[in-house]
C-alpha cells in the first residue's frame, strides 16, 4: 500500500489518494462540498454569496471541477433568466463522512498545532538573527 504514496510517477491517477486530494484538497473544494452537504440544492449566487473570499471564476472553476470527478451534479432549468443548481451526487455524499471527520479533527486539534506553529516560528526567528 505504501508503494502508491512513494511512487516516483508524476501520474496522479495511479495513487488513488493522491488523485482525489489533489482535487478536493484545493482552498475551496471542501468548504462548497460541505455547503452542498448542508443545504442540498444551491445556485451558483447562493454559493457565492455564502463563500465571500472567493471570486466567480474560481467557484466556477471549483464547480466544474467536482462535477467531473462526480461530486457534484449541476442542473440546468429552461427558464429566463436560466437557473442552475448544484447538489452532491450518491459519490459526493460518500465522501461527508469523512470530511466530516476531518473537520472535527481540525476544530478539536487547532490549538495544539497552532501552539505548534508559534513554537516553531520563534525559533526559526531565533535562528535568524
């Protein structure tokens, strides 16, 4: 199993968790697949109002991104203006638990690893001057 992660080979589609990190684990993959998990059917001014740091290129970009690795799934309404909205797919939903988890790791170790951080970067500082 290991021999996946160590893999001199560039080609992320043969490490499977390297292939799906590198599409969810951008700025913003996470927090829209959350979004959707939460409030099921959203359209895209919806998202972009709730997500304020993000521009519309890129949440276009993020969209299109886990709707074609099939964790999301956007629908388009014949209606004017068009409407679209996007929701978590059966693989989408699979995938909250564990986010879910990850987040709750993140929230109850934060201030260890931001203890951490401090740590290290006084001494980093130290060794500076």
């Amino acid at each position: 199993m290991i021999e996946k992660f160590l893999s001199n080979n560039s080609d992320l589609s043969e490490c499977p968790v390297r292939s799906v990190m590198d599409r969810i684990g951008d700025k913003w993959s996470l927090l829209i697949l959350l979004i959707l998990n939460e409030k099921h059917n959203v359209r895209f001014n919806e998202l972009y109002r709730m997500i304020k740091d993000i521009s519309q290129k890129m949440l276009s970009v993020t969209l299109k991104n886990l709707e074609m690795d099939g964790y999301v799934k956007r629908t388009m309404f014949a209606e004017v203006p068009p409407r679209v909205e996007y929701e978590l797919t059966s693989l989408g939903e699979s995938l909250l638990p564990h986010i879910i988890d990850l987040v709750n790791w993140a929230e109850e170790h934060l201030p260890a690893i931001k203890e951490s951080r401090q740590s290290h970067s006084s001494d980093i500082h130290h060794l500076s001057h």
